[in-house]
C-alpha cells in the first residue's frame, strides 16, 4: 500500500495582499511536515474527507490590521511537562513570538482547556486533555525565522497524529 498523506483543512481569511505571506507559510509549513491541504475560506463547507483541521488564526475582530501591536519575543519560555505540546517539542525550552491584540488569559480560557505555556497573565498554549489532538498556540511557529526549531515541531506532530487515521486511498 502507498503511503498517504492526511488531509488537513486550513482555515484561510480570503485571499488579500495583506494575507498572501501568511497563507503561503502555512501552506509551506503544513506540506512539509506532509500533509496534503485543502483551503477552507469563510463561507465555504466544511470537507468530510479530512484527518485534520488547522484553525490558523486571523484578523481581529472589529480591528484593522494596521492597529496590531508588533513582534514580541519569549525567550526560554517553559512547556507544561506531560503535554501533547511537550512532546512535540521535546520538552526543551521554546523562543516563540507573539503578535497580540487580542489574546486567551487564564481568566478566558474555555472550558476544558489546559494552559500548557504561560507567560505573565497571557495563555501562549492551551489543549484539551480528553480530545486526540487538540493543541492551540498564540504564537506564530509559521513565521520559522522567528521561532526556536523546536517550537515549529508542532506542525509535525500535528501532521504525525493526522497520518495515523489515514487509511483509504484517496
């Protein structure tokens, strides 16, 4: 049997000139972990072939872009031992950016979710114990440039676990 690669929806803003870079690093991150995508725009429906969905963030609700506050830095910023997010990164310690305007504190994290790294007040990742896979970051492991090696492993244990429930040739 041929080995196939798992399907991941990812979730795009449509197509702009301020979109265009941030859609192709996540396309270009997401292919070369592996997996085979399929562009979800808003409005569109959501595909039943997929072993994966990628929500990739957006704009701000109710704010223009030229409003974001610029590229902050965490340096040596700690992963909750035992994590989905541990082990995809090896546990070490993460450089990782963060570009908020808008952003999850322990305050409003959902029901459910784990905070897997904190820096100050502000929830950089989070998942969800009981769920396969279910790991969010408030950082930008896309942007590789400005993220420690291991911070982008997410991508592909994200890719590994999509693989492991495909099975039917498509």
């Amino acid at each position: 049997m041929t080995n196939v690669r798992p399907r991941i929806a990812l979730t795009l803003a449509r197509p702009s000139a301020f979109h265009g870079a941030s859609h192709q690093r996540y396309r270009d991150a997401l292919e070369s972990a592996g997996a085979d995508l399929v562009a979800l725009h808003p409005g569109d429906p959501m595909p039943t072939d997929i072993d994966g969905l990628c929500l990739s963030g957006g704009g701000d609700i109710g704010h223009r872009p030229e409003e974001r506050e610029g590229l902050v830095e965490h340096r040596n910023v700690g992963v909750r031992p035992g994590s989905r997010l541990a082990k995809a990164t090896g546990g070490a310690p993460l450089t990782v950016n963060s570009r908020h305007h808008q952003a999850v504190t322990k305050a409003t994290l959902g029901r459910g979710l784990v905070a897997t790294v904190v820096v100050d007040d502000l929830v950089e990742a989070f998942e969800l114990d009981d769920r396969r896979w279910v790991v969010g970051v408030q950082w930008h492991p896309e942007r590789t440039g400005e993220v420690s090696p291991e911070a982008r492993r997410i991508f592909e244990a994200f890719v590994q676990e999509a693989a492991r429930t495909t099975t039917a040739p498509r």
